[in-house]
C-alpha cells in the first residue's frame, strides 16, 4: 500500500470531525447508563426529533449501516415477504447478504442512476399479484431506497412523493437507506428535507459514519411503529452497550447544524473535481449531484490514475470503459483536490 497515496475512494477514510472528537473527550469519564438509555442519546434524540418537526418520533441509534438495514428490514417484514430494492442497492451489492442472512429475499428493479421509479414499483406490485402462482412466490411487503442514490443521484420530492402514494396504495412499507443523507440535505438541488422523509416513509436513517461521526446511524419512525425494537436491535447484535458514544456524537452533529454544514465542503470539492473532469475532456457518467463522482477512463488511465490515487472501480462499461468512482467527505483538503486535478491533467497524455 502506497500510505502518500491520496485518496478518494471512499468517504469513512477518515475519523471523525474536531468538534465530535472534542465531546467525546469532554464526556469520556462520566458515568451513564448503558444502551442508549443516558441522557446523551436523549439529547440528541431531542435535537433529531426538533430537525425532523417530529415530537414523538422514535429515535434508535444504531453501530453501523449494515446492521441497520439488516435489523429494520428484517423487523418490518413477514417471514413470506422480501424487499423491492434497485439492482445497484447497497442491501443488494455490498452487504455481504445480510438481509438474505435474515430469511428475506431482495427483489430487483432496473435503476436509473441509481433511483427505481414509482411507475415501475407499482407495476411490480400488481404483476405479483396477478399471477396464479403467487402463493410459491415471495411477496414484496417493503421498497428499500438510498439518498443519496449509489450514483450520487438525489431523488426529488417528486419522486419520493409518488413512491409513497404508491407504497401506501399497495400496502408495503417505505425504507430508506441514509447512510450518506449529510451528503443529500446539502447538495445545492435538493429539495427533499428531514420532515418530508419523516412524512413520506414509514422509516429511514440518518447516517453518522459516513458524515462526521467515528460511527453510528439513527433510525427515526413513528412512535412504537416496530414493537420491541429495541429488543429486536440487541438480539441482531446492532446495540452498542456504550451507547452513550454514538449519543454524543449525534448530540454534537445536530447542534447548530452541523451535520449538514461540513457536508458542504464535500459538495463543494466534489463539484470542483467535476468541473476539471469536463474541462479535460473525460466524459462524467450519471447524474450525480452528491459526494460522489462517476466518470469514464480507458483501461490504461485508469491503471494509470490509481496508482497516485485511492479509488474505486465501479464497473466495466463495454467495450473498453472503466467507470471510476471518487468520493469527497466532509474532511477532504484541499491539497488533497489539487493533487487530484494535477493527477487528471497529466491523464491527457496517457
């Protein structure tokens, strides 16, 4: 591993923001009590709650996004039951089978940068139950989502409107995957907020790790919505016994909004690196308006380009693109965006 290598590839490289680290010092020797129960996580259940003008909302605060998604989908559905998700969906890809580990089968649609559509949900919908062999089959009794998108797309109030109509409609259960929602909420286009997610979805997440925290997720839903939840979360291994960290850590990200304050610096960075992309004439892939940028390189800029900096290889787009994948955070200097632009200018040559 080259440890001078600059690196883009994915956005919980780092560990958490000053002013996280700064509470977590300052709190380290009091004594609380354990599981979330301190008055920490009340606090910040509290300023969650006030951001999502949601009073009685239920907040659980959760280790990780994987655990997360696993234990909530898993406690929404029954056991003939699996989950519409978009082909590229993290529960589909990079979750090692955690949901099917629990018993439920994911079931996918076609994506557009990433989103599913409410027309083609409802056509899924209706076709199961159409057919006369539907009791051999798994019944979709959830739609799981991310926002943003795993292509950096944002879905619009629009579409997140017409997905809950028609999970409503059909009687199936909304989710959505926040792991990286810093990122969503402040993005320049969005137009979806904390309050229409609480409005729109029967539950969703807002993602720590990802956006400023060590770790941590916080999932928000309606009052005593999934009993026994809490139960359910240490029974699937997601309750940390020291939960007053994670408590800390969101108590701290949603004073005075942080949360979506130093996710504007990845937005800001990002938009810089698409920027230079366009001007040297490498062709941007999707419709990414978050943290993350997509674009197209041949086999041997890629090669090339990876050898100074982190990132990903999303996937091979035929006949001879590579699609890369780099990732801007809340703590992305600078310094580091300038060595990447150097790095893309030289790729002229290659």
């Amino acid at each position: 591993m080259n440890e001078k290598k600059t690196s883009f590839a994915s956005d919980y490289e780092e560990g958490a923001h000053h002013a996280v680290i700064a509470n977590l010092e300052r709190t380290n020797l009091l004594r609380t009590s354990s599981y979330g129960t301190d008055e920490f996580c009340e606090a910040a259940r509290k300023k969650i709650r006030e951001a999502c003008h949601a009073p009685e909302a239920d907040i659980f605060f959760m280790i990780g996004g994987t655990q997360t998604n696993a234990v909530v989908i898993s406690s929404l559905l029954n056991p003939y039951e699996g989950v519409i998700a978009p082909e590229c969906g993290h529960i589909n890809v990079h979750e090692a089978g955690a949901v099917e580990a629990t018993g439920h089968k994911i079931l996918t649609l076609p994506h557009t940068d990433g989103k599913i559509s409410a027309a083609d949900v409802k056509t899924y919908i209706e076709s199961f139950y159409e057919k006369d062999t539907r009791d051999h089959m798994i019944a979709p009794g959830m739609v799981y989502i991310t926002q943003p998108t795993e292509y950096g797309a944002l879905y619009t109030l629009e579409e997140l409107r017409k997905l809950s109509t028609v999970c409503r409609e059909k009687n199936v259960k909304l989710y959505v995957d926040g792991a990286r929602l810093a990122y969503a909420l402040a993005a320049p286009k969005n137009n979806v907020t904390l309050k229409h997610l609480f409005e729109l979805t029967d539950v969703f997440f807002i993602g720590g790790t990802k956006c400023g925290a060590f770790f941590g997720e916080a999932v928000v839903m309606r009052k005593n919505y999934i009993p026994h939840f809490f139960t359910i979360s240490k029974q699937r291994g997601a309750l940390l016994a020291k939960g007053r960290t994670i408590g800390v850590q969101f108590y701290t990200l949603f004073t005075d909004n942080l949360y979506t304050k130093i996710a504007r610096r990845a937005i800001d960075t990002a938009e810089k690196i698409r920027n230079e992309i366009k001007k040297q004439g490498f062709e941007l892939y999707g419709d990414s308006q978050s943290n993350m940028v997509f674009f197209t390189l041949s086999e041997s800029q890629a090669r090339k380009l990876s050898e100074n900096i982190g990132l990903r290889i999303w996937e091979k787009i035929p006949p001879d693109k590579i699609l890369i994948r780099l990732t801007t955070s809340w703590a992305t200097k600078d310094n580091e965006v300038e060595v990447l632009l150097n790095e893309l200018r030289r790729l002229k040559f290659v």
